[in-house]
C-alpha cells in the first residue's frame, strides 16, 4: 500500500509541476482560448484531480485497515540491477558500439538471472549476437552502432 | 468494388506476400504459444522489422502474426494448463481436461478447427461492415472526429482493470506525451525541456516496445518466473465430420458473438472467448459436462475470440480508432508507413484495404497448416528458458528502436518508458490505455482546437450536431460503463430478493 501511496502521490506531484510549465505556455499565446497551452491544461487538471483522488483514496484504505509497513517481496534488488545495467548498456551504446557494449549486458543480465548456468552464457551471447547481426545488419540492412575511435575500427573490420 | 477485391487477392497473393503471411503466422503461433510472450508483445517487436518493406506487406505481416497469436494463446493451455495469452485462457479448462484423458490430440484439432472459423467469419464480417461503415464516416467533421477520438478513449474505464480511476490516469498519461514536441497548429515547442530529442514529439514505437516488452522482461525478472523444461509431444488431429456437424450451431453462434465484441472498442479477444463459452454452456442441454473436458468448451471461446480479432480491425480501418493494444499498435505501423486509417483510406488506399482483407482470410487458412507443424515441433521452442529468451529480447527492442530513424534519443525514450511501465504494471495501472492516449490524443486535440477555432471559440459546436452529440453521450456512458453495470446488477440483485 505504501508503494501505491507514493506511485500515485508522484502522478500528482509531476502534474502539478507540468502544469506550472504548460501556464508559461499561455505566454506565447497567439490563438486567444485555443492556444497551445489549451489541449495540455485540459489534460492536466484530469491527471491533477484522479491522482489526488487516488492518493486519496490509498490513504483512507491504509489508515483502515492499518496495513504494517513491512510488504516486503522479493525480487526488487534484481529487477532494479537488471534496470542499471540496461540503463548502463544505453549509455555505452554510443561510445562502445553494438559489438562490445551487447556481449556486455548480456553477460551481466545472466550472471544476474541464472548464476547457477554459467556455462550456457557464451553460448547464448554468441546465439543472440548472430541473430540481431543476420536480421538487422544482413537481412533488413539497419545501421548498428558502431561505437568510437577503436571500437568504430572493430564494427568496421566485422563488417557491421 | 469487384475490381477492388480482385486487385486485393493479387496483391495478396503474390509470392513474396504470401511467404510474408506465412513468416507472420508461424511468429504469431509461437508468440502466442510461448507463456511470456503475448501477441502484443510479438507485434511491439515486428514493427521495426517492417520498415524495410512496403506498406501492404508489412500491414501484412502484422495482421497475419497478430490473428495467429490469438490462436495460439491455447495451445500450451491446453498441454500444459499454462495458456501463453490471455485469449487462451478460457478454452484451457476443457482443452486441459481433455488432455488429461488422453485426448490432447483431439482437442488441439478441435480448437485449430474452431480457431480458423472464427477468424475467418469474422474476417469476412469485416469486409461486409467496414466498408459500409467508412462510408458514413466519410460525413465526419473536426467536432465528430473529436468526439469519435472521446469514445474511443473512454473505453478505457472496462479495459479489463481492477481499479477504474488507475485506466483514467494511464490514458490521461499517454494523452500528455502525445503532446510534447512542437505544437502543429501553433508551432510553440511544448515540454521539450531544452532538448532537441524531443522536439519531434514522443514517437509511438518506443514507447510501445518499452511498455509492452521490456517492461514485461524486468517484470519476469522480477518475480523469477522460469518457462524452461516444458515438453509436449502431441500431434493435432482435425475434428471428424460427425463432429463438426455437432459443432456448426455453436461454432456460428460463438463467431457472431466474437465479431460483435471485437467491434466494440476496448472488449477484446479476452472478454469474447470468456462471452462465448458463458453463452454456450447458457446455451448447452447438458451446461454440467462444460469444464470436464468436452470440445464444445474449446469450441466456443476459440470460435469468439478469433472472430473479435478480425472484428476488432472495424474500428481501426474505417474510423482510425484502435479498440486494444494489438489494433493500436497496428496503427502506429499504419502511420509509420505513411497510411491514415479511416474512411479516406477506403477511397485513396482501396487496393490496400482489400489486401488486408483477402491477408487476414489467408492468414486464419495458413493456422490449419502450420498450427500442425507447429504443434508436432512444439517442445523445441517452448524449451526456450525466459533467462535466455530475456537478454535477447532487451537487445532485440534496443536495436529494433534505433533502428526506426537511427537515434539513441528514441532508445532512451523506450528505457524510460520501460521503467515506468514496469512501475505502472507493478501497481495495477493497465498499459493499453497509455498507448490509446498517445494514439488518440493528437486526434482529439486537433479537432477541438479546429472546431472550436471555426465556431469562434463556442464549445456548443461539439454537441451541435446529431452525430457528435450522440458520441458524446455513448461517450460518457462508456466511461461510467463499469458503474452501471454494478448498479444494475445491484437493482438485479435487489429485485431478486423481493
């Protein structure tokens, strides 16, 4: 309940602050009611009112039924280090290119997962990698990053 | 309209399309075999396969993998008792106690059978309707096509969720990306925040594959749900002709609801095979034999939720408004390819239109063949761990993303999007809504900025009109939809008593 508390509480928040950007929209305004700020307000005072409606709501279920603190479940330090590391792969996609920053995540994503099966992994990387290689480079020809510098000359030589 | 069809069946019919239909198919059967990987899924990721193909046959591909998905979603209910979509789930409980009397051949015939019927009813319902139907919708103006946009959006309160209020804010969400980037009508940059990226708006694909895959992924993650190990060995045999005889009624009747429901907007394939069956055991002489594992109860749900696939695309060609996830996404591949859904495209795209029918008639025929091969290969594929199949898809939509116009600013898009859909999922804010407000946002905002721009600012004009007025109030029925019914089950209830 917690977790639905502050969910919808950070709709709410967010909304508000959105909706402070769209009034300076209202400065711009060169179409009388129907400026670019119209559409966006509308949208926004729905999202203002449910979400506080919401949080609401939450509230008073919560002091009801006194629900303890402690709903605790499993599995959120994996998802949250599977949510780093793909953040993470993002951002070296750029600098390290398709073919060194992939077999990275992939490694990390199953040494994660399934610790117990290590000996699988190179398999797997190597399984993934020709496929997105034969569907997007071969058969659909789609660019994929090539990385800088050194990493660049690689994707070059493998032919991506 | 001869030469139409005719022009249709040969676009359709052309090699390379037909192999498309066939790839589309097989795709779809085993996305909506494989437990963890729904048809939506599976048509999140083909969008970007579809750019390098022209628009016919990558509306095609789509078409024929998202019909077949709606088939499979029973096939490892009924082996297994774990159905792969939701579409599946209602044929599980007979199709399984079937299996466990040693029938599963017999019921993976009966619900190939009954699956290809219904798809193909509805496909033929739909090339009956959906013509007749953009022609009135050729009279629509800015105020109707607004007020279409709200009835389209309102459905989003019976999406199939617990809580009504969370539906409302996930479309009121996607009705607010729709609106970052530069304003068409005004050219005021709105919510870009300094940044370039977003200044050509939110683009749909990412977020799709965002929300739907990879969201899906960590979720699984998340609760360490494993699909591994499963092994099937059965082959499907088609249902004798006493059989079918015994099934025709039911079959038609099923059909005929599932294509009504699929022309709703937001009922889907889900709530046609759950109608179904419940219409058939109401319907049944002998109601008590329906969950012991008779093919009556594979029957209907796979007969309805077939024909609500097919009828589902009524909506989406002729008045551009998606009624699910799947026909949304449809209409973002729509879009990609430079086709607007909706009565104009019946009078520029007619070929195109016809195509798609004669594709989606091809594409419930080819379930018969390849539901079989499939079937008999079953095991190898659903042998496939989500530990090894959850890399390859992160990867997959990494690269399917920046593929769409090779910008690292659309694959963060899709991660962010990814985070916040496993966050909304994860406390019970139904997804498809988001996608139907970016869908229908633009459609909704533009059309009151220009009604209300003609009228001088007057916002009677949206209800000026009998039409508009009449959208309007099925509008605000539909959106309290989920009320009534309560009240009217309630006054049932009540009168009951007394």
């Amino acid at each position: 309940m917690i977790g639905e508390i502050i969910m919808s509480l950070f709709i709410l928040v967010i909304s508000c602050y959105l909706y402070v950007e769209a009034m300076r929209l209202g400065e711009f305004r060169a179409y009388k009611e129907v400026g670019p700020d119209f559409w966006p307000k509308i949208v926004l005072v729905f999202l203002i009112v449910l979400s506080a409606a919401l949080t609401i709501s939450h509230l008073i279920k919560w002091r009801k039924s006194r629900v303890e603190v402690s709903e605790r479940e499993g599995g959120w330090k994996r998802v949250l280090i599977s949510i780093i590391l793909a953040v993470g792969y993002v951002y070296f996609l750029k600098p390290l290119g398709f073919i060194v920053a992939s077999p990275l995540f992939i490694i990390g994503l199953m040494l994660l997962i399934m610790p117990e099966r290590k000996k699988v992994i190179p398999l797997v990387v190597l399984g993934i990698m020709v496929m997105i290689y034969i569907i997007f480079s071969r058969l659909l020809f789609v660019p994929l990053p090539k990385g800088f510098g050194v990493f660049h000359d690689i994707s070059i030589f493998l032919g991506l | 309209m001869f030469y139409h069809w005719t022009q249709g069946l040969f676009a359709a019919i052309e090699p390379y399309n037909l192999f498309i239909i066939v790839i589309g198919s097989s795709l779809g059967i085993m996305a909506g075999a494989i437990p963890g990987i729904s048809g939506t899924m599976a048509l999140a990721l083909a969008v970007p396969i579809t750019y390098v193909m022209d628009s016919a046959t990558a509306i095609l591909l789509l078409v024929s993998l998202y019909a077949s998905s709606v088939y499979a979603g029973s096939i490892s209910g009924i082996l297994f008792r774990t159905p792969g979509a939701p579409e599946g789930v209602a044929a599980t409980l007979d199709g399984h106690a079937m299996a466990k009397k040693g029938l599963a051949g017999e019921a993976l015939g009966v619900d190939i059978f009954s699956s290809v019927t219904g798809g193909l009813f509805g496909t033929v319902m739909l090339a009956l309707i959906a013509p007749q139907l953009a022609k009135v919708a050729l009279e629509f103006g800015p105020s109707e096509y607004f007020a279409l946009a709200v009835l389209g959006l309102s459905v989003v309160s019976s999406f199939g969720t617990k809580n009504e209020l969370k539906a409302l804010i996930s479309a009121l969400v996607g009705l607010f990306v729709a609106t970052v980037g530069i304003d068409k009508i005004s050219g005021f940059n709105r919510f870009t925040f300094g940044t370039t990226t977003l200044l050509g708006g939110i683009n749909f694909i990412p977020v799709i594959i965002g929300i739907f895959a990879v969201a899906e992924v960590f979720n699984r993650i998340r609760e360490r749900r494993e699909m591994g190990g499963i092994r099937a060995k059965a082959k499907a045999k088609l249902p004798s002709l006493k059989l079918i005889n015994r099934l025709k009624g039911l079959l038609l009747r099923s059909s005929l609801i599932g294509t009504f429901i699929g022309i709703l907007p937001g009922v889907g394939a889900t709530t046609g095979a759950f109608v179904g069956l419940s219409e058939a055991v109401r319907w049944s002489k002998h109601p008590e034999k329906f969950g012991t594992g008779i093919p009556e109860g594979i029957a209907a749900p796979e007969a309805a939720n077939n024909a609500a696939c097919s009828g589902a695309m009524v909506p989406l060609l002729t008045l551009g408004i998606p009624g699910s996830a799947g026909t949304a996404i449809m209409l973002g591949a729509f879009l990609i390819h430079g086709l607007k859904p909706g009565p104009l495209l019946f009078m520029q795209q007619p070929t195109l239109v016809y195509t798609i029918f004669v594709g989606m008639f091809l594409a419930n025929l080819s379930i018969i063949i390849l539901a079989k091969l499939f079937i008999r290969y079953f095991s190898k594929v659903i042998e496939l761990p989500y530990n090894i199949l959850g890399p390859g898809i992160i990867i997959f939509c990494v690269v399917g993303t920046f593929a769409i116009r090779n910008s690292f600013g659309d694959i963060w898009i899709m991660i962010i999007f990814a985070i916040v859909g496993f966050f909304m999922e994860k406390y019970d804010y139904p997804l498809a809504p988001i996608i139907l407000g970016i869908v229908l946002g633009p459609i909704a905002e533009e059309n009151l900025r220009q009604a209300m721009i003609i009228s001088g600012n007057n916002p009677m004009v949206l209800i000026s009109s009998p039409l508009s007025a009449t959208l309007i109030i099925l509008s605000v029925l539909s959106l309290f939809s989920p009320q009534l019914r309560k009240l009217w089950a309630r006054r049932k209830g009540a009168k009951g008593q007394s």
